[in-house]
RNA sequence: GGUCCUGUGGCCGAGUGGCUAGGCAGAGCUCUGCAAAAGCUUCCACAGCGGUUCGAAUCCGCUCGGGACCUCCA
C-alpha cells in the first residue's frame, strides 16, 4: 500500500516518503508562454495531475506549484522581435505583455478543457525578478558566478570540483568542459565567448538594445538567464528542500541539472528529493517539437483542423489516450491510434455509466465465488498498480477486464447475485474514485442538453410505438435521420431505448 | 562524435525469468423486425544472431534499426 516512483536522480524506483509526514511539495516545469500549446505540451500536465490528485487521493495534503515563464526572449510568431526605438506607434509595437496575456489565457483554456485541477500556486517568472536577482546575488557572493559586460554566468567548473554536476542527466562534466575545444561550435549564441568555460550558464543577460524585455539589475539592463527562475520561486514557495519536481525528459540536461547547481550553493542543500520524468510524445516517431516543425497544436487537436487529423478529438479522449500508456515511455501519436482510443474511452465509459445504474441484489453471497473473487482482485488492483510508479495502462486494463461483466449483469447475461453486495459496492466506489477522481476523466458527450433530452423522450415515445405496430418504415426513418444528425439510438434488452450524441 | 534510452502481433500499447495484459481493427457466433450496441469465441507477437539458465519478450554480448539529450524545447 505504499507508493513507490521513480527518480531520474538514482535511476532507481524508490519507496516514495514525503519529508514532512502528511505533506508533499510538487514543482512541476510549466509552459513557455510564447506561443500556443501543442500536443507534446500536455503530457506533463496530464501526467502530473494524475500524480497531485493520487497523493491526495492518499490523504497527502499537496502544495504544487506550476510556473508560467513569461520572460525571456520574446518574439510572435512569424513576426521578428521588433525594436524598440522603431517609429511605429506604441500601439502597432509588439508589447510582450500582450503576448504572453494571450498564450497564457490559451494555456489555461486548453488545461481547463483537460480538466487539470489549477496547481496551487501559479508563478510567474516576471513576478519574480527580484527573488532571482536575489539568488545571482548570492551565488556571486558565494563565488559561484562571475560578471561579464553585465551578464552573469554560474563557474559550473568550480561547481563541479565539490559537487556532482551532470548526475541528474548522466553527463560527464569533463566533456561538457572539454565542449570548449570543439572547433565546429556553430553556435552563434551570442555571449558565447564570454564565458570562460562553454558549459557555465547564465544566470543574468545583459539586454542588447533591441530586446523587448528587460529589467533593472546590479548589473545593468537585462533579463534572467533560463534556469534561475524555477530554483528562485521552488525555493521561495517549497522551501529550501522539497519533495517531487516533475517536468519532461527534454527538460534534465541543462535546466534541471542547472537547478540543481543554483539551489545547492544558494540552499548548502540539494532540493529535490524524488526527480520525475515524463517521456515525449513522438510523431512518426519524432518527438513532437516547434524545432521539427511536427507540431500539433491543441487548438488544431479539439478542431479537427490539422493535415494529419480526419476529425476533431475531444479533450477527454487525448487524457484517455496519455493515460493509456505509462509516463515514462515515450507515446507514438497518430490519427489511427487517437480514433483507437476514442472508441475505447467510450465503451469504457458507458460501462461506467451502466455500473452507476446497477441495483444491488440482496443476496450477500456470491453465487459466482470464482467471478467475485477476480473482480474483488482486480479492484484492489487499482490502487496497487498507482503505487507501482503511477501505472495507470495498467489500471485501465482492468477496467476493461470488468467492462464486460458490468455490460453482462446490465443485460442480464449475469445474475446481480453472483457477485457480493458488497463487491458491487466496492466496484461503483473504485471506479467513481479512480476513473473520476483521480484519472480525472468525465463524460465526452453532451447529451445532457435540458431542451433536448424532453424532445428525444418524444420522439423515442413515438418510435417505440410505431415499432409496436411493426411499423418499421416509421421507426426506421427515426433512428435513420437521428443517426444524419449525430444522434446515435441503441434498442436495449430491456424494451428501453438509449440515445447519446456522437 | 559523446551520453543515454529503445525495437512486442495490421495499428497503439502493458509486461517484475516460468502462468491471459488491455484497447482498436479482422473473422465467426448469440441477441435483434433490421441495425447499432452488448456478450461469447477466435486469428495474429516478442528485430536478428549467440550466451547464461531446468526455463528468457524479460538477464549478458554482438549486429541491424529507431529515438532523446549534448542548443530554446514538455
């Protein structure tokens, strides 16, 4: 019953144990406002929103802080970073601001849609200029980083003399510092010879004239480096040493391998405990990524509207189709695989709905012992397979393991009493809990129109009797012009007739 | 070039050395006025070659293929 992940630091699966007993802190690398949210964005999120509501699920009371990076290099798409001293009116100018307004009211659309419970708290990078300034100060105190025509750069040669610089993503630090003698450095990053060794970082860049986003600092006009800000706003809101980070792999080598240099010198404490990783999300077997130019936005997703996509995919069945493999694999997008799980989530679905209707028997033995006992087994699964480093495929192959015994006692192909009134509880309890609460999926149709469902009592009203009077003509013409506009009827064994939208 | 990961049936994906993953698609059957749905049954695997073992998809080695990171990146 104890819950074991698995942490990129050790490479191993650890028994998860939270440092303060009751407690977890959650840091979880959020977006880059510049731009919209594609497909590969939402895997994190998915993933560790199952992960917050699991630890709650298990009485954690969790503090998870999801940032927003809205400072840096900014530009629109499509659109070069304008200059500053350009005649254009203030009104035509690009106003970062503006941009990451938008991208940000996008990104929270797109996780509403995925029904992600809202982090706890939301930092924003600009909002922590001046813990950031705070921590470079610091660690130049500390003799950590040194100043170069207003930008500031972290010694990770230094660093790495004491500390093991390159664990977190397997890296050999003597081949990052012997990148300098590499000739073919193509890399026209400016600052570049700055440095005094090609692997220190930046903490602080001093902003070039034509940067659009810049800030007062000890060191002149700039703006923060790329990896300060999650050390400043983990360390200011989880303390000096917290429980889980989370992000995507893409992300170990530098920015988290940077945090972790930033915040021991400034904390004398490494600050992490469990670091988690989830794998990418590939295209034709290419990660998904705006330098690949494969990207599918999630806006393109919910419409439909892409090349790649013969019809729009709900937010439910993309959750459904993440959930479907395990976080830390990587996950083959295609328009086959997606139909795949829509249909799947569906009849998943329905059979959870049919589960909420079953009317317990009173027999409190079960007639099938060898039925109740798999079924009891295979619930209590449920919750063993998510201490097993959140293996929620696994999960969900259970749960279609007992689709078909719900779908059997619904049509009577099973008796209610052959399972315990109990298991039958046990069973609506695990599936509400899981399926709902902790997977966070909920109902993909939107059958629950109030001026629609009196007009479909109707109209099934006069189907059922023309059926009666075998006047089939009638009946079919129904189902038939229902079906043109989406509607799709079933004839229960029952006599009843069911109806959802498409 | 360096570091690391990976190769499962038509497709997507679990797999802790021995016992059914699961989903989608395909085939057959049951139910049904006909459908749809549902239920039952069924076909199709472990990249290749060696090795360890009583036994390997699972461990080791080699070969071939794919990918990630080394640069902003979920």
């Amino acid at each position: 019953m104890s819950l074991s992940i698995y942490n990129s630091y050790s490479r191993k699966k650890e028994v998860f144990a939270s440092i303060t007993p009751g407690h977890v802190g959650m840091y979880v690398c959020g977006p880059t406002v510049s731009g919209e949210s594609h497909l590969g964005h939402a895997r994190p999120y998915i993933s560790f929103d199952v992960v917050y509501r699991f630890l709650q699920a298990k009485n954690y009371k969790v503090r998870y802080v999801r940032n927003i990076t809205d400072a840096g290099h900014f530009e629109e798409e499509g659109r070069e970073a304008e200059d500053k001293v350009s005649t254009k009116a203030q009104l035509e100018k690009l106003e970062p601001m503006e941009l990451v307004q938008k991208y940000t009211n996008l990104f929270h659309w797109a996780m509403k849609e995925f029904n992600c419970i809202e982090p706890s708290i939301e930092p924003t990078a600009t909002g922590h200029i001046v813990e950031q300034i705070v921590m470079i100060e610091d660690i130049i105190a500390k003799g950590y980083a040194y100043v170069v025509n207003g930008s500031v750069y972290f010694d990770v040669k230094k660093y790495a003399a004491h500390h093991d610089y390159g664990k977190l993503s397997g890296r050999v630090i003597d081949e990052l510092l012997e990148a300098n003698n590499r000739t073919q450095v193509s890399r026209d990053l400016e600052g570049q010879d700055e440095k005094r060794d090609a692997a220190d970082f930046a903490l602080w860049k001093a902003a070039p004239p034509e940067h659009i986003m810049r800030w007062k600092s000890p060191w002149g006009e700039g703006f923060p480096g790329w990896h300060i800000e999650c050390s400043a706003m983990a360390t200011k809101y989880l303390g000096t040493s917290f429980d889980i980070h989370g992000g995507g792999m893409d992300l170990q080598f530098p920015h988290h391998e940077s945090e972790i240099a930033q915040s021991t010198i400034c904390n004398h404490t490494s600050p992490v405990k469990y670091w988690m990783h989830n794998n990418m999300i590939t295209i034709n077997g290419r990660k998904m990524g705006k330098s690949y130019n494969n990207v599918i936005k999630l806006t393109e997703l919910f419409s439909g509207t892409h090349p790649l996509l013969s019809q729009p995919f709900h937010p439910m069945t993309v959750r459904f189709f993440i959930l479907q493999s395990h976080y830390r694999s990587p996950l083959d997008f295609s328009n086959d695989a997606l139909i795949a799980s829509e249909k799947a989530f569906k009849r998943l679905w329905e059979a959870y709905e049919n589960l909420k209707k079953l009317v317990p028997g009173s027999n409190e033995n079960a007639s099938d012992k060898e039925l109740d006992e798999k079924v009891t087994q295979w619930l209590h699964q449920f919750e063993e397979f998510m201490d097993d480093d959140i293996s929620t495929p696994k999960v969900i192959a259970n749960m279609f393991e007992l689709a078909p015994v719900i779908n059997s006692i619904k049509d009577g192909l099973i008796k209610i009493d052959a399972i315990k009134v109990s298991t039958l509880q046990l069973m609506k309890e695990r599936f509400t809990t899981f399926l709902e609460n902790i997977f966070g999926l909920k109902s993909i149709d939107g059958a629950t129109n109030e001026v629609l469902q009196p007009v479909m009592e109707l109209l099934l009203e006069i189907r059922k009797e023309a059926k009666s009077k075998k006047d089939f003509a009638t009946s079919d013409k129904i189902r038939n012009q229902l079906t043109a506009m989406g509607i799709v009827i079933k004839d229960e064994k029952d006599g009843n007739t069911s109806w959802n939208i498409a």
